[in-house]
C-alpha cells in the first residue's frame, strides 16, 4: 500500500502566525520550533501509516519555500519531496494513482472563512458552484486519478470544510479558531496522538472511502491577495476552462502572475 502525505504548516498545533523573513535570533528560533512541530505531526502521520501496513510513504513539504520538515528527524523508511519547485505547477510532484490514499497534515481553511487560522486560496469552480481550499483541491487532484483523501488534519474551520465535502475520512481537530491568529490548541504531545490514531483507522478502512470528484468540464478560478489579506479578489481576468479538474488546475497555475515555471540557471551564473 502506498501512501501521499501531503503537509502544510497553518493547520500544525501551536502554529498561529504566517512565517516572516527577519533575521533576527527570536523569529529564526521561532521558526525553527514551527518546523519542529510541523515535524512531530508529520512523523506521527507517516509512523501510523506504516503501522496500518503501508509499504511506501511519501511525504510532500509544500509549504511556501517546500523546505520546512526537518527531514532529517523523520521515520527512515519514507522518502520526502522538498525544496522549490520552479520546474512546473506540480502541487502533488511524484503522485499517480498508483497510491492507495492522501493524507492531509497541517491543513488551513480556505480564504475568505471566518474565524479560521490563517486562511487563504478559494478556487472558485463554475462561477461559484464549488469553492474549494488548498486541501480540498488535493483532494479533487487526487479524486481526479480515483485516489480517495482518507485523512485529514487541522483547525475546526478546516476539519469542518472537508468533513462536508468527504464525510466518510477521519479527521484530527488539533485546535479551535478563535481568529485568524488565534487558537486555542492541543499540546503537541496529544495532537500526534490524534494524528496517530486517525491516520490509522483512516488506513484501515481506505477502501470505505470515496475518492472525492470534482466532475468536468469545468471554469476554474482562484480568489486571493499577494499577502493573502483582504480584500480577495479573482486572480485570473478570465477562468480558465478545461475538461477536468487537473486540466483546469494545471492551466491556471500556469497563468497566476506570481508564477514563473522552468527557471533555469543562466549562462555564465555563479554562486557567490
Ligand atoms: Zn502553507
């Protein structure tokens, strides 16, 4: 059984700030203990897997530089994608439907939620029919090969979304919005163990699951800010159109402004 362990940090317990890029000793410190907690869920949701008789489980750090896991303090028998992809609009690199299930860890609700912890990305599909987060986008990516999410981690708001969408997955409420940053949250110690157990059970009854399906063809679009504050506002003049939902997707990455795909080295370029 092969398992995709899809991570982001917003949803991690004790996580309540974006990350900012000041060099002085208390955010680096700061910074480092958001990975270290990263971290913890994250190995507890891979150790589970293995427990549950996965034999192959990648692991996808895919939160904003993609080099936030500390790799190195991980369970050895799974592998780990990172580092910033300028390559292509690969939101689940390695992934085919040879996999069994995704798991989703450190999940944040989608822009625009009210009370949520640090939410941001809506896809907006047909005009508003469907909106989807970056979670329930996986998802729908994942549907799309006939992969079901079985696992799903994070604050109330987020549990909250998928549990509507994918009602038959388990879920680990690590903490409670009480804002955007703030939460009231569960010490790292339990918030593992619920992890644990989820991703366990979730396993175990893979199979009960459906693969959660976004039908096409479809418009697809994306309401957000640069800074992720309001006001929202859609990203693409013009949705992009396409006959499924990985179509769709992978059109409008190419077209978000922000984006700028195989970056290459130039001529003559050094490292200082
Ligand atoms: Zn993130």
């Amino acid at each position: 059984m092969k398992v995709y362990v899809q991570t982001d940090i917003e949803g991690v317990a004790g996580v309540v700030f974006f990350e900012h890029y000041d060099p002085s000793p208390e955010n680096v410190q700061h910074r480092q203990r958001m990975r270290r907690l990263l971290t913890g869920e994250v190995n507890a949701a891979v150790t589970a897997a293995f427990e549950a008789g996965a034999t192959e489980v990648i692991v996808n750090d895919s939160h904003g530089s993609g080099y936030n896991v500390l790799f190195e303090e991980l369970d050895a028998r799974c592998e780990i994608i990172h580092g910033r992809n300028c390559s292509g609009p690969h939101w689940l690199p390695e992934f085919d439907d040879s996999f069994e299930a995704l798991v989703l860890v450190g999940m944040h609700a989608m822009g625009g939620t009210p009370k949520a912890i640090l939410p941001h990305s809506r896809w907006e599909v047909n005009d508003g029919e469907i909106f989807l987060g970056e979670a329930s986008m996986a998802a729908a990516l994942a549907g799309h090969r006939g992969v079901p999410t079985v696992f799903a981690s994070g604050d109330d708001k987020i549990v909250a979304e998928l549990r509507e969408k994918i009602p038959a997955a388990r879920y680990a409420q690590v903490k409670k919005a009480l804002g955007a940053y703030q939460a009231r949250s569960l010490i790292p110690a339990r918030s593992r163990e619920l992890i644990a157990q989820g991703v366990k059970e979730a396993l175990e009854h893979a199979g009960d699951i459906e693969p959660y399906r976004i039908r096409g063809p479809l418009q697809l679009n994306l309401i957000d800010s640069p800074n992720h504050a309001p006001p929202f506002t859609r990203v693409l003049d013009k949705s992009v159109e396409a006959a499924n939902i990985e179509d769709a997707f992978m059109q409008a990455l190419k077209a978000m402004p922000w984006n700028k795909f195989n970056v290459e080295l130039p001529d003559g370029f050094q490292f200082p």
